[in-house]
C-alpha cells in the first residue's frame, strides 16, 4: 500500500555497501546543524536521508529506520567495543564495518530495536569472517 509506513519488523534489508553511505550521510547531517535551521539532529538526519533516497520510499524508510536502531544501540552503549574515537570533541567516531553490514539486514524487532544479544552476536561473525584483517576490533583491551 503506498503511502503506508511499514512495521519495524518489516523493513526492507539494504545492501551493506548502500546502508554505509546512507548512515554516513544521517550521521554527518544529525551532528552538522546548517546556519538557519532549528531542527533536531533526528529532524536533520531524516531530512537527509530523504533528499538521498529522493523517490525510493522504501530505500529511505529502510535507512531512517536502521539508522536510528543502530544509535539506540550506540545511546545504551550497547556498542562500546565496535566504535573507537570520539573521544575530543571534534574527533570523529569510528563504527566497525561489521555492525553497519548487520545493521543493514538484520530483521529489526516490533519495537524498531535490534535484539542487542543477537546484533552483537552477528557483528562478532560478520567481523570475524569479513574483516579479519582489521587489528584491535572489537575494542576490548587493545593494549
């Protein structure tokens, strides 16, 4: 039905290399307010997202609402050993690849979340059997 938001659980899956760019364009859009502008960073993400995906519904829903399931993991730090930087105001912070290539598939549940266990349980495959060379991920103790 057009017009008609999905339930969570039933948003469309991206492909990884799509989700990347799109999470990069919200992110970069929530923490970058334009000079006129008084909306919130989710306002000025979602905006972004649809300007990107322009005349794809089902792309931009999938993206905005992938978006935000990944930085509610990161606000309950569910995260914490799949990010590094951010440590100075005007560093940036660094996601593993793996968690947006899960992000980008994995079923999201009724509530818009990804089951923590289960994301995190996918991360520690997908970085294990596609990105074995990237050294000190997760961020345990690197040292």
């Amino acid at each position: 039905m057009p017009g008609k938001t999905p339930r969570p659980q039933d948003t469309a899956p991206l492909e990884p290399s799509e989700f990347g760019i799109a999470f990069q364009i919200a992110l970069d859009a929530g923490q970058n307010p334009s000079g006129k502008t008084s909306s919130t960073p989710w306002e000025r993400a979602r905006f972004a997202l649809e300007h990107h995906f322009a005349g794809e519904t089902q792309k931009f829903e999938s993206a905005d609402t992938r978006f935000r399931a990944v930085m509610d993991l990161y606000r309950r730090n569910g995260l914490a050993d799949w990010i590094r930087g951010g440590d100075q105001a005007s560093q940036r912070i660094e996601i593993h690849p793996a968690v947006l290539d899960v992000a980008s598939r994995m079923r999201l549940a009724r509530n818009g979340r990804f089951p923590l266990r289960k994301f995190l349980e996918q991360v520690s495959v997908t970085a294990r059997e596609n990105y074995s060379d990237l050294e000190e991920w997760p961020m345990e103790d690197a040292d």
